[in-house]
C-alpha cells in the first residue's frame, strides 16, 4: 500500500497556516484559511514545475510569493523559517495507529512530494517502518509528474494490480494512479477547502473514499477478520 504523505498522513493545512499566519500577522495581515490555502495551492503548484527544486527552495518562494501578492517585505528568517516548516507540521491523530493496523497486512510505501530529510523528521511523528520511501528529492520531480509513479512502480517488488495507493490529493495522487491504472483509495478529510484542501481542484474518480485512515484502517481490519 502506497501512501502520499502530506495532507494525508500529516495535517498539512494545519501546518501551512500555523507557519505562514504569524508571518502575515507580523506586517499587519489578516486573511481567512481559506484565502491563505488558496494562495499556496496556487503558487506551490507553478513552483513546483521544472527545472527542479528542493520542496524547502519550494516553500521559499511559496513565501516570497504571498509577500508579493499581500505587497509586505518578508524577512531572511521568516523565509527560511517557512521554508523548514514541514519538520513541526503535526500527524493526524489517526495516522499512527491506522498505518500500525495496516501494516499488518500490507508493506507500506511512501510517495511524497518532499526532500529526504523533511520526512525524516514527518516519519518520526507518524512511527512504523516504511518497506520503502520514494521522495521528490530522489526522483527529481513532484507529483503529478509521471515520474513519480514509474520510479514507483519500479522499485516495488509486486505486480501493479496488487498495489493500492492511497491519498488525500485528487490532483496530485488520485489522478495520475487512475491513468497508471492504479487502484485508488481517497482519504478525503475534512478541508476549508473541500475535495482539495491545498492542493488545486480536480476531477477524478478513486476506486474507494474513505473520510480518514481510521476508518481505511477498519475497513482491512474486518476484511480480514483481525
């Protein structure tokens, strides 16, 4: 079972805003969650394009891009604070124990749009052994990128249909499996911003939805009858 990590294993929302609204607090600016997950979907995304960078480059210019938009100068230790933040942004509460009860019956994979060393640090929150870890940094592109899911799909040792990727991001995860013809399972909790939190609005159809891992995690659980 693959997983994309942020906003799916980890609260990246709640991570964005607690990092970025004390920074638009400090020069005067106040903006809804909404607005403020708007604005890095937004940015994020282009920045993301090649050639590529490294995710904390990425939320650099994430950061120099909402200074910007809202017209404020941003200082070198808020950037470079934002730009490290993944390390504080928190587990959902039903990660660890839902990828503890899965990893029963399944090796568990992450695929993630993220440098090596941030989900070092994301890993230690969400506490089981990876099978293995495919970073952004490694494949040098970010999903949705094809690339992605080829390095995926080459290092796991399984035949496609026997592997179940699961993720909160229609647009980075969901749809790309779907033209892979990868089984799809959608963790759609609960957003500001519904059906895409801060990743931009896509359409495409998962083959299960589930609203959190605890509920994912149940489901295995009675399949097989443990």
């Amino acid at each position: 079972m693959s997983f994309d990590c942020y906003g799916t294993l980890i609260d990246w929302e709640t991570g964005i805003i607690n990092a970025l609204r004390p920074i638009l607090v400090n020069h005067g600016i106040e903006r809804s969650d909404e607005e403020i997950l708007t604005v890095f979907s937004d940015v994020e995304t282009v920045i993301q394009q090649p050639p590529y960078k490294r995710y904390r480059d990425v939320l650099a210019g994430v950061a120099d891009e909402f200074a910007a938009r809202w017209d404020f100068e941003l200082t070198d230790d808020e950037r470079a604070s934002f730009a490290t933040s993944v390390v504080d942004w928190p587990a959902f509460p039903d990660s660890p124990a839902g990828l503890a009860e899965l990893a029963k019956h399944y090796d568990l994979i992450i695929l993630s749009n993220v440098d090596d060393d941030l989900f070092a640090a994301s890993a230690r929150k969400l506490g089981v052994e990876f099978a293995d870890i495919i970073t952004a940094e490694q494949v040098g592109s970010y999903k949705p990128d094809p690339r992605n899911f080829e390095t995926l799909l080459t290092r796991i040792d399984v035949p496609k249909e026997a592997l179940l990727h699961t993720a909160q991001s229609l647009y980075h995860d969901v749809a790309p499996a779907n033209r892979f013809k990868l089984t799809s399972i959608w963790v759609n909790r609960r957003s500001v911003r519904p059906d895409a939190g801060a990743a931009p609005h896509q359409e495409a159809q998962p083959d299960l939805e589930v609203p959190d891992l605890a509920t994912l995690a149940e489901y295995v659980r009675e399949a097989f009858g443990a």
